[in-house]
C-alpha cells in the first residue's frame, strides 16, 4: 500500500468502453444509407462532392494541427465525419469549391481554431454551410474566376428541378407524400430520403449515440406549429434536410445540452425557429440557420437545467454535483 498512489477525482464517476473513434465511425455508417441514395440519383457529382469535401476536412486539421505542434489525430475519424456532413449540405451539383471551402471553415475555424474536437461552440459542418451563404454573395461581387470553377460529369435529370422546400413555399404542386419520404431528387444531398436517414439514426439508437429528447421535440414542434398554420406538417417535415437536422446535427454531443430537460428546451426552439424561417422569413438552409443560434444558447439551459445536489446517504449530508454550486453540509 505504500508504494500504492491514489487518485481522488469528484463524483459521479462514469465509465465506458466506447472511444471517440467508435462513435464517429457509428455515426459515418448511419450516414450511408442516405449517401448511397445521392449517389444513386447524382451519379459522379454525389461521389465527387463527398470526395472533395471528406479530403478537404483530412487536409485541413492536419494542417492545423500541425500549424499549432499538436500530435494529429486522424484516426478519431472526426474530420472525415465533418467533411461527410458538409458534404450532405450541398446539392451535388453545387461548385466543388463552395463544398472545399464550406469545408476548411468547418473544420479549421470552427473546430481547430476553437480549441479541438469537443472545444467547438457551433456545430462545425452546419457552421461551414452558412458562412458559404454568406460568402458567396462577397465573392460574386469580386467577380473571382472561382464562379467558374465546376466539375463536369455529364447531365442528370435533377439539376433543374426546384426543390422541394421552394416548391412547398411557392405553392407548387408538390410529389406525393410517400415519395418525398422514400426518395425524392431535390435540394441537398441529405434531402433526398428521410427514410434513409430514419435508418442510420436507428443505428445510433441502438448504439446508444443519441437520444430521443432532441429529435422527438424538433419534429412534434415543428408538426404541431405548421398544422396550426394551416399547413400539411408532413411537408414539411419531409422536405428541407429537417430529419439531417434533428437526428444527426442537434445531437451533437458537443453543442447541445447535457441533461434531458435542457435537450427538450433545445429541441423545441429549434422547433420553432425552424417554422418562424419557412413561414413568415425565407426557408432556405432554416434548419441550419436554428440549430446554430440555439447553439449559442445552450450554456444558458446548462445552467437553468442544471443538476440539484443530492444527499449522500453515508455521510448524510449534501453533496454537489461537479460544476454546480457547492452545498451546504448537513448533519
């Protein structure tokens, strides 16, 4: 015992076998099922755009990492995974540029330049997607020679139709139901199967990667508050990379609440902020839009839904829970 070292850490103590690595590699392969469809309606450019934006993301952090003499960490399958969901984001005949640099933004400022992978305020790829939106204009003003920039893989049918989401707000006549739920070539990449996506967030479920408070209160606020708008909820929760929203970007681990309370106070404002954009303002890229400020807003439900402190019932007094506010002794 005396050779022993004893490490004292606060309570609670969790432990689990799962690493970083495994669960981003899980979440990768729950994101298959809704890329083969973007492959299968897109042909090379699906598969070009997932390229380009997967190597930019590898590039990137080991650039930064290195920039900053830190020891790369490829194999966490991070970066790869942010590059996959930036990807997602686009339709997949958008410039290969706005994917790259949507991109480097994603993973060199708004997760490297934040502190690192679990240091990042915004989730990273929907943050790389809206910085675009507002690049983009400044860009076209400059005239660059990079809005001629576009690869080039033949014709698919898809490229001029109008997506769903636009076709909902026009009040065009929109694919039946069934199809927009199934398969459907229109907006992003992600948008085209929520029923793809239903099956890769079934497999986090099952892993245990995500619970059901966040994605549950998204979709019923957003159903409830259309159908009080007097409008279909079912498309509009299947159009608009809504499901991509709710079950893979707001359950970040990193940028949403910890406790269930919180999780459900998170969801259903990103509920309604998703409604106000696709009802009263313009709906394009809504659902991004909302989980990022509600990101901003999540140190404030940690701490109005944070823990109570509990009674220890061997030394019958009250202990707190770490990073609350420490309890009076009892007894």
């Amino acid at each position: 015992m005396d050779n022993q070292k004893l490490v004292f850490t606060p309570a609670p103590h969790l432990k689990d076998e799962s690493t970083v690595g495994q669960a981003m590699r899980d979440v990768i392969i729950a994101l298959i099922p809704v890329s083969l469809v973007a492959v299968y309606f897109f042909k090379f450019y699906a598969v070009f755009m997932i390229a380009v934006c997967m190597a930019t993301a590898v590039i990137t952090e080991w650039a930064f990492r290195k920039a900053k003499g830190k020891k790369t960490n490829l194999g966490d399958y991070s970066a790869l995974l942010t590059g996959l969901l930036v990807a997602l984001c686009f339709p997949a005949t958008a410039r290969w540029w706005m994917g790259a640099l949507a991109t480097f933004i994603a993973v060199g400022i708004a997760k490297e330049m934040m502190g690192g992978i679990g240091w990042n305020r915004f989730n990273p790829a929907l943050f790389g997607r809206v910085a675009i939106i507002v690049i983009a204009p400044i860009i076209m003003l400059i005239g660059t020679n990079l809005l001629s920039l576009s690869a080039n893989f033949g014709a698919v049918d898809v490229v001029t139709r109008a997506t769903p989401l636009a076709m909902l707000k026009q009040g065009m006549q929109m694919p039946s139901i069934a199809k927009l739920f199934v398969a459907y070539p229109g907006g992003a990449m992600s948008e085209v199967s929520p029923l793809a996506l239903l099956l890769g967030a079934a497999y986090l479920f099952y892993r245990g990667h995500i619970k059901w408070h966040i994605p549950v209160s998204i979709l019923a606020t957003v159903a409830v508050l259309t159908l009080v708008a007097g409008q279909n909820p079912l498309y509009h929760l299947f159009t608009g990379g809504i499901f991509l929203g709710a079950f893979f970007m707001a359950t970040d681990w990193v940028t949403c609440p910890i406790t269930d309370k919180g999780k459900l106070i998170f969801g259903v404002a990103i509920g309604v902020l998703i409604v106000l954009f696709r009802v009263v303002l313009a709906p394009t890229e809504g659902v991004a839009f909302s989980i990022l400020i509600m990101n901003a807003f999540v140190p404030l439900i940690e701490k109005a839904t944070r823990r109570v402190s509990y009674i220890d019932p061997a030394l019958r007094r009250e202990v707190a829970i770490p990073g609350q506010e420490r309890a009076t002794a009892k007894g």
